[in-house]
C-alpha cells in the first residue's frame, strides 16, 4: 500500500488527483495541495517538515534528533543544540558510500534505542531518507525524515 499526504492547505489541483489516481495512490483529504508531496511504502518511515520534527522533540521528550551527515559536516556546517550525529554515508573517491557500521553505532549512541522516536536529518534531505529505511530494516520501527538546515 502506499500512503499520499501533503503539508498544503489549498485545494488539490485536478492534475495531482489524476497523477494520484494513475499511480494507485490514496487521494488527498479535501483542502490541501500537491505542494510537499511525500510518498512513502508501507513500512518506511514518514517525511516531516521541520516545525513538525521541532514539535515532536519538544513535545514527547523521547525524541531524538539523528543527524546523519559526515562528521566533519556536522562540526563545521553547525548543528542543531542536542541532535546525535552518526554517519551514515563514508565519503570516497567522490561518491557517498553507505556506513557498514552505521546501524551499530545508531544502536551504540546515547537516546538511540529501538524504542524512541528518531528523527532523521540531513541538511538538503539527499542522505536522511536512505539512512531512515536501512533503520527501518535493522530494527527502530518509530523513525520520521526530515530535511532542516542546520543552527550555526
């Protein structure tokens, strides 16, 4: 199954319900737009926007806020006050290369257990999304992604 939802609150346009109805998607609730169109398959972790995530890490408590960028990225670019940094990518030969131990440092970082709610960072949200499903896959059922540029 596959989920369609949208952060808008203008009314769809008839092209994105046709585009919705063509792909076997489930159709927008009424008043919202095609603008910040996310899809996601059963089972992946849901993309939210970045109000969204500053609201569930202030409001439950039991957040987590995972960024994912390389280290140097998250030292020097800046980052946001209390997020755990833990790459998930290596960089070589000019290609980003998926981490062969990014999912036991996830397990190994402090406010990282299978059980709270992560939300997964990056700065252009190019590298969350991928990193968010390999979690997904190892075990942390309660991920969201979200794309937010960093506080310097």
């Amino acid at each position: 199954m596959v989920l369609w939802y949208s952060y808008g609150t203008t009314a769809m346009r008839p092209s994105c319900a046709l585009l919705a109805a063509a792909a076997g998607l489930h159709p927008l609730p009424p008043r919202t737009s095609c603008r910040g169109l996310v899809l996601c398959a059963k089972g992946s972790p849901a993309a939210i926007g970045p109000a969204a995530a500053a609201r569930l890490l202030e409001k439950t408590g039991d957040a987590t806020l995972l960024d994912v960028r390389l280290e140097g990225e998250y030292r020097l670019d800046g980052h946001v006050a209390d997020s755990v940094n833990v790459p998930a990518f290596t960089w070589e030969h000019g290609f980003y290369l998926p981490s062969t131990v990014f999912e036991a440092e996830v397990a190994a970082a402090e406010g990282c257990s299978r059980g709270t709610q992560l939300i997964i960072a990056c700065t252009d949200g190019s590298r969350a999304p991928e990193a968010a499903r390999r979690l997904v896959a190892a075990g942390w059922s309660r991920c969201a992604t979200a794309s937010m540029p960093c506080a310097s």
